[in-house]
C-alpha cells in the first residue's frame, strides 16, 4: 500500500488582502498545490461526478501576455538565468515595491507562481521557479522555512 504524501502544503489559509486594510481570510492552491491537482485530476473528476471549468482562455491569454511584457522576463529569455537583476526589478514586476513587507511580495509572488501553473507555461514556471531562487530572502513561496533545495 502505497503511504500518501503530506497535503498539507497544498492549500493556504489566510490568502487575504492584510496590505490593503482588509480583514477577510481565503483559501488558494500554492503551485504544488496545482501541481497535485493536476496529477489527480482523473481521480478527482470520477469521484466528484463531475469535470474542471478550468482557468478560461481569455484569462491565461491575458496572463501570459501580461507576463511576457515584463522587463525581467523578458531579460531572462535573451540570457537564460537572472544573474545581474536586482530586487526593484522583481518587485515591479509583482506591482509592488522593494520596502513592501516581505509577506506582502511573498504572497504577490506564490500568486503569480499558481497562476503560471493553471496557465501550464512550462517557460513562465521556469522563469519563477528561477526568480524563487534568485529571490529567496522575500519570494519564499513554500512558506517561512524559505525554498526547498
């Protein structure tokens, strides 16, 4: 019998706006989260009787586009890594500042990372998986132990 693996990474609690003055509390998939689901989506669909809306074609459009004209990406395709970029250029491509609070870019960015995987662009995943490591003392997206190596 095969163990199951430890869930509890998959989604977060407290996914609110705190930056904004809002008290509310959520719940989002983190991008392991997506990848899971990704992984179980036949067993999930069957059990539930039912198929995924899915993330609509306008919306990923949208969001690849959206990601193709930032300034950082864009770097990061003509050279293939992100030697050289500072944290302004990674904050305004998170539409934030660079003295934002670290769990305001961390959330902005674990966002974006999710998104990239609904949207299933292997080379916008790459691109922040390269950014979570250039970035790590304030894109740590797998919580406050910082990446996993």
């Amino acid at each position: 019998m095969q163990r199951k693996k430890n869930t509890a990474i998959l989604p977060r609690g407290g996914q609110d706006v705190h930056a904004k003055g809002k008290e509310t509390d959520g719940w989002a998939l983190t991008p392991e989260g997506v990848t899971w689901i990704r992984e179980n989506e036949k067993r999930i669909t069957s059990t539930l009787g039912t198929t995924r809306a899915g993330m609509p074609f306008v919306d990923a459009l949208r969001s690849k586009v959206r990601m193709h004209e930032q300034p950082l990406f864009r770097r990061f395709l003509e050279k293939e890594k992100l030697e050289g970029q500072n944290l302004y250029n990674f904050t305004d491509m998170l539409n934030t500042s660079p003295g934002a609070p670290k769990e305001e870019i961390a959330l902005r960015f674990r966002r974006l990372h999710s998104t990239a995987q609904l949207v299933a662009d292997q080379q916008i995943i790459s691109f922040l998986d390269a950014c979570a490591q250039a970035f790590s003392t304030v894109a740590y997206f797998y919580g406050n132990e910082g990446p996993k190596a």
